[in-house]
C-alpha cells in the first residue's frame, strides 16, 4: 500500500519506518525542513535505540520517503495516518492546533479512497470534528479512523512491530478492514471498535498504567513505615495473574510525554462530563508527591542541605531516551538547588536537552565517577544500564560519604553488603548501613 504518515515524532517516525520495513511504501512528512532533510540522510531528531539503522535500511530500499510537502506524501496515498503532537494546555485540555493544521494541509490532496487515520492521542469526538473539518471545508467525503499507538520510548521499534494488539475505531466496515489489512504482516491482535471507544481505549490504558504505578509508589511509602519490602509485596501482588507484575516498579513517579499529559487531559474531560474525577486526581497528587521524595530522604538524614554537593545519576524520565519531558529528575534539580545545594548531574543521552530545561543551575558531569568526585550523597534518578551496573562500593570510595539516595531500586541487599561503607535508602524498602559514616 502507499501511505503516507504526518508528524516524524516518535509514533509518526516508529510507525513510517515500521510500515516500510513490513513492506508498504511510506513517505514521512513534517513541516519542519530541517528535521527532513536530516532524516533523509537518515538522521532521527531523537536517541531511540534501532530506529537509525531501520530508516538507512528503508530509504535504500525505495520503501521509505521524507518530505516537508503534503502534496508529495499524500496525493495518490491508500491511506493518510496523522501522528502530529498534541500538547497539553495551561489547564490541562489537549491543544489539536497542530492536528487541525495537518488535516487542512493534506486535505487538499486526499484521493476518493483514501483513509484518513488518526493516530495523535485526542479527546473524544475529535476524529469526527475533523472529519467535519475535512468534508466542509473542501467539500470531500472522508472515510476517518482512530488508531491509537501504545509504544514506549526506548522500545518504540519493537513494541511497533510486535504490538499486544490493534486498536481500530471506525465507523466504516471497509476502511476498518483496510487498515487491518495495512497491519495484517505483524501477526497482531486486532480489536474493531467503535471511534468513541478507540479514542477512549487510548487514555484509560494510559490512566490505568500511571494509576497502577501511584498505588505501587503509595504502597512503598506505606511500607517503609510499617517495614516492610514493596519489591516482595510487588512480587507476590504481580504472580496474581489478574493484576500482572508489569508496572509495579516503585520508584520517583512516572514521567515523559504521555501519562502526566494524559491523565491530566482525562481528568478535564471528567470534569466537563461532569463525572467525579478524585480518582485521577490522586493519581497525579501522588506522582507530585513522589517526584521529590528523595530530596525529602536527604532532608531528614542532612537537615539542611545548604553547601551540601549532590550527584544526580540520570536525568532522562526513563532510560534509552534522551528525552526530558516531565521527568522526575527537573523538579528535584530544581528543589536541591533551592534548598541551597549544588547538584552535579550525569546523563549518557540527555545532557543536550537537560540544558534547555535547567541550564546552568546545576553541572554537568562527563562520567559518573566524575559526578561521584566529593559528593555528600549520591541520588539514584534514571536506571540506564550504565547506573545500574556501576561499581558502586569503589565507587563511594570517591565520595565525600557514601550516602546514596536510590529513587530506582537499582541494588539488591547483595551489592549493598558488599560494600566497606554505605548508607543506602532506596524505595518503600528497610535503610541499610554498612559501616556507616559517623556523621
Ligand atoms: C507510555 C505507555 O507505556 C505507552 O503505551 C504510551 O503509548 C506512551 O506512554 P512511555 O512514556 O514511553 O510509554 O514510557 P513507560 O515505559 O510506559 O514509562 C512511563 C513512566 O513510568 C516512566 O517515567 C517510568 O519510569 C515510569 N514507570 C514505569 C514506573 O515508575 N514504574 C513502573 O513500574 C513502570
């Protein structure tokens, strides 16, 4: 099929390049020339693990085309997907400017046949106001369907070919079988819905996820109170098969550009239905609360944390991405050095994007054992691979004390007693002190 896919953002560029390798033609447009004529060089504009190599691979093929015209994508296209952002406003709605401007820009050049497909998470009714767009402004009848993406930063090209299934949401038993065929070589689990129901599966999954893990980070609070161990209270809540282990990973709250822009959006459009949305509510309390927890830890153990120097290890809001979108470790920069500390940040990928968000407020490390270098305390922020598998008892030896603040649970009690000295405060789990230092 030929297909045409708007917005080379993480669903736009997975799904362009992942419709190409199963074999479709696909041309990637965006109306951002730069990042164009990068990816025809085959440069992506973000660190996504694999995705490099799939575009190189696609483009010397003929399977895949950028473009920053609409006419060349989408004139003669079987199918149109739009994958454009959809940021969130001031107060927490969903802005669709971009999404509006991407269907009057393709709208011109839409064949009879084409299908029209949203993949941009958007509130409900918003494929069909813009498919009222479409057919009032141009006069063109438009066959429309929501399709939502779950992909994941950091697996986006293996959770794009190998999906836990399908969402199609349309009205039309033609176009929805369309576009089950486009899927049909990924071997997935197709669900038809209604557009409604589409739109909707996408911010209750997403809601769903972030709540489960609010509960798992409220439970790991509970339990360091009550002592007990949130990773076995997690083990033994996730071999429930009903409640699945997934997402049961307590830890400094959830981040990034879906959940906190999602369930905030979900949350408004509770509100205007006028359904009672506490429950969600709590959720993004809890996330708030959790973000900052650490900075809480080192408040109790230091009392003030004036002149105190703090290494940070991670600043993207997960690991194998350098992006920094609501991640956790921007508000607690930002509260340490408040609280009159200095901070030393280390990141493998996110340090360029770190900058633009934090600047020269904290430093920026090269390498961990640089950021170890006379630190008070050493906070555990993102678990890269790189952190989690550093040799952290030599490498306290580096330190000013080795004080560690692990929002991850990167360590097991094993790794801990292995060092000569630590005192190690991690999540909803027991302190461990070995040898502690005296002060
Ligand atoms: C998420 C959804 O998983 C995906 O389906 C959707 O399309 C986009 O949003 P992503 O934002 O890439 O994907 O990351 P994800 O791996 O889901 O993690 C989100 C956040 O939750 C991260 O900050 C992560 O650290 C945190 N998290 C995740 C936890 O704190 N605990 C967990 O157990 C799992």
């Amino acid at each position: 099929m030929k297909i045409a896919v708007i917005g080379t953002g993480y669903v736009g560029l997975s799904t362009g390049v992942c419709l190409a390798e199963i074999g479709h033609t696909v041309t990637c447009i965006d109306i951002d020339q730069k990042k164009i004529q990068h990816l025809q060089k085959g440069i992506p504009p973000f660190y996504e693990p694999g995705i490099g190599e799939m575009i190189m691979n696609n483009v010397n093929k003929t399977k895949l085309f950028f473009s920053s015209s609409h006419r060349d994508g989408v004139a003669g296209a079987d199918i149109v997907i739009i994958a454009v952002g959809t940021p969130q406003r001031e107060d927490g709605s969903c802005n669709l400017t971009f999404l509006e401007q991407a269907a009057i820009d393709s709208a011109p050049y839409l064949e009879k046949e084409s299908i029209f497909v949203i993949k941009s998470t958007v509130p409900i009714g918003t494929n069909e106001t813009i498919q009222k767009l479409i057919e009032s402004r141009f006069q063109k009848k438009v066959q429309i369907v929501s399709n939502p993406e779950f992909l994941r930063q950091g697996s986006a090209i293996f959770d794009t070919m190998h999906p836990d299934r399908i969402v199609i949401g349309s009205e039309n038993k033609d176009a929805s079988e369309k576009i089950a065929e486009m899927y049909r070589p990924l071997n997935a689990p197709i669900l038809i819905t209604s557009i409604r129901s589409a739109e909707m599966i996408k911010y209750a999954s997403n809601a769903f996820l972030a709540t489960k893990i609010s509960y798992i980070n409220y439970i790991a609070n509970l339990c360091e109170q009550v002592g007990a161990d949130v990773e076995d209270v997690a083990q033994g809540m996730g071999t429930d098969k009903r409640i699945s282990p997934a997402f049961l990973q307590a830890g400094i709250g959830y981040g990034g550009s879906c959940f906190p822009k999602d369930v905030k959006a979900l949350l408004a459009i509770s509100k205007e239905n006028g359904i009672n949305p506490g429950l969600l509510q709590e959720t993004v309390a809890m996330n708030e609360h959790q973000q900052t927890i650490l900075v809480s830890k080192a408040l109790q153990r230091f009392q003030t944390l004036k002149e105190k120097r703090f290494a940070l290890l991670g600043l993207s809001f997960k690991p194998e991405t350098d992006d920094m979108r609501e991640a956790p470790s921007i508000p607690m920069a930002k509260q340490l050095v408040e609280l009159g500390a200095e901070v030393i940040a280390y990141d493998p990928k996110a340090v360029h994007n770190a900058k633009k968000i934090l600047g020269s407020t904290i430093k920026y490390a090269d390498s961990i054992d640089e950021a170890f270098l006379h630190a008070d305390a050493i906070f555990i922020v993102t678990e890269w691979g790189e952190i989690t598998n550093m040799d952290i008892g030599n490498l306290l030896k580096t330190a000013k004390s080795p004080i560690v603040f692990d929002g991850r649970n990167c360590f097991d009690e094993k790794k801990i007693k292995a060092c000569d000295s630590i005192e190690y405060y991690s999540i909803g789990k027991p302190v461990l002190f070995i040898n502690p230092p005296k002060n």
